[in-house]
C-alpha cells in the first residue's frame, strides 16, 4: 500500500510516498480502508521531532481519519463495511491503516466520510476544553481565539450549543465572518493594536469568563489583560510557533486560572466515553456542521501541511485518500 513516510531527519522536506506492506490486524484493532485524512496542528510538531509523542523512524504520519472497515476482531462491536472515524496515534496518511476499537467513532447518519474526519480531534478537544476544564454555562462569555480553525470553530459551535455568549477573535474579516456563520455574537480580529480594548468594551469592562486559545505566543499573553474574576484561561496549543510567557500577577489579582487542556484515551477513556455520547447528542439536535477544507488530495500532503501552518486554512483540513479516485497521484 502507499503512504506517507517521514524521512530519517525531521522536516516536511524529507516526507515521501512509499510503499509499504499492509498493516496487520491484532484483537485490538481494526484495519480500516482510508477514504479521508484529517490534518493537525500536532502532525507538523510530530514530522518536525517537537511533539510530545515521537515515533521511531521512519513511521507512517497522520493522527486522524475516517474510512470504511476491512477487517475486524471476532465479537467486534464493528464489522466489515461500516464507516467509522478515528484519531490514531500516528499512521493515518496511508492506503490503510489500522484503528483501535476503543478510538473508533461510527460515523454519524447524514455525515460525509469528510466532515466525519473533522470529529476525532478538533471536536473532543473542543468539548474537553468547555465542558471539562471550563464547565461553560450558558451564563459566561467566552472568547475564542483562531476561531476559524478546526478547534476553534468546534469551539463555537459546541459554546452556541451551550447558550454561551461567543466572542470569536481572527485575523482576517473573512474568518471572522465564517465564525459568525456557525453561532459567533460579537468579531474582534487580535491584529488590530486594540483588540483587548474591544473585548472589555463588548464584556462592559468585565472581560471574558473563559478564553480558549490555541494560538499561544502573544496573543495568549495579552488575552490575561481582559480575563474577567474568577475567569479560566484554556490552553489548547501554540499554532503562532511560540509559547505564551503567562504573567502571574494577572492571574493572581483575577483569581483566575490557566488550564491545560489534554487528553488521551489511555487515562481518560470514561471521560473520553461520556463526551462521545454528548458530542452524538449534539449532532443529533443539528448543532455540529463540520467546515471542512478539500482542496488538497492526500497526494499534495506537504502544500496541504505547509497550507495549515501558514494559517492558509478554515475549518478543518480534510484530504481525500481513496486510491480509486487518484488522490495518491
């Protein structure tokens, strides 16, 4: 089968298409025919050796997707031919690949296989943001930071489900608009030198009872100068390539707190499982509409990759992958 392998040095220029044998299934998993990858943030750090989890290599790169089942254990909860999504802890940008039972997500009735690989990641990040770490209420004001990225629009249409006042932050008037699109109140873009004196004028001076920021860098510092009492600041990630550098007296003279917003289903399957049941309930009542971007074949992996780091991206970035329709020339 195809797929995309890092090379022995780290670096999107040493990725390459090869081919490798077929991964074999074991009763753990499933071996699921790729039909859609999903792109993150996460894989860029991983092909780059500064991410968290690193591979032996060479490895096989891609942390999500969604497909159709090839193959399953006997007394699977899944059979041949059902359309599933999954996160996979690396190995998702090939023909083939396989999927742990316990990660896989049926797709949802009415979903594409597309929009199905936006859920895996951005989604339950999203709701382990709000919902745990947050416990939003329909009372707060939350303001979400990339707001028109693949976590950050998960954000706000998980936080309009939930009654919550949105601001949704940017850089640009047309991500702005697609945020206002899936349940944004009020736009602020953080290029403009005054966006942290905007959100204290849209909050009355109070600021904003949670920030959700994946941005990181200067953004995230600047975000504690309109924080509200009591407020929870969420760190999600660092997508501006730098680590925010928190002043403490800004939490302190708050009472507010930074929360790191992590998880995985090895220590957190019974948290992972209720937040599944509710994301299922979230869809069923119409809230959840996946922004997907398909621009890009998982053939064009690297423009798609370089795509997303340089912000070039709404919503999630989704590549076809099925091999009978030339996604891999």
């Amino acid at each position: 089968m195809k797929a995309w392998v890092s090379g022995p040095s780290p670096g999107l220029e040493h990725l390459d298409v090869k081919e490798i044998a077929l991964p074999k299934r074991d009763a753990d998993h499933l071996l699921v025919r790729v039909s859609h990858a999903a792109l993150n943030y996460s894989d860029l750090l991983m092909v780059a050796d500064t991410y968290q989890v690193r591979p032996p290599r060479p490895f096989v790169v891609g942390q999500e997707l969604a497909g159709i089942v090839e193959d399953a254990p006997e007394g699977s909860a899944f059979k041949p031919g059902d359309a599933v999504a999954s996160k996979v802890l690396w190995g998702g940008f090939a023909e083939y690949a396989l999927v742990r039972q316990d990660m896989a997500i049926r797709v949802p009735e009415g979903f594409s296989l597309s929009q199905a690989a936006a859920l895996p990641v951005s989604y339950t990040t999203a709701l382990v943001a709000l919902d745990t770490c947050a416990r939003l209420t329909p009372a707060d004001t939350v303001m979400i930071h990339a707001a028109a990225g693949g976590v950050g629009l998960a954000a706000v249409e998980i936080a309009a489900a939930n009654g919550a006042t949105i601001i949704a932050t940017a850089g640009s008037q047309e991500k702005l608009e697609t945020a206002k699109a899936h349940g944004a109140h009020h736009l602020v873009c953080y290029r403009d030198s005054d966006w942290v004196d905007q959100v204290k004028s849209i909050t009355g001076g109070r600021g904003a009872n949670v920030i959700l920021d994946p941005v990181g860098g200067e953004i995230g510092e600047n975000s504690l100068r309109c924080i509200a009492h009591d407020g929870r600041y969420l760190i999600v990630g660092f997508s501006s390539g730098a680590m925010q550098k928190l002043a403490p007296h800004r939490l302190l003279l708050k009472r507010a707190s930074a929360i790191g917003v992590y998880w995985n289903h090895d220590t957190d399957a019974a948290l992972l499982a209720g937040l599944q049941t509710k994301l299922e309930g979230l869809i069923a009542e119409g809230h959840i509409n996946p922004l997907v971007d398909e621009r890009h074949s998982i053939g064009n992996l690297p423009e798609a990759l370089d795509d997303l780091a340089n912000r070039r991206i709404q919503g999630k970035a989704v590549l076809n992958a099925d091999a009978s329709k030339g996604a891999w020339a």
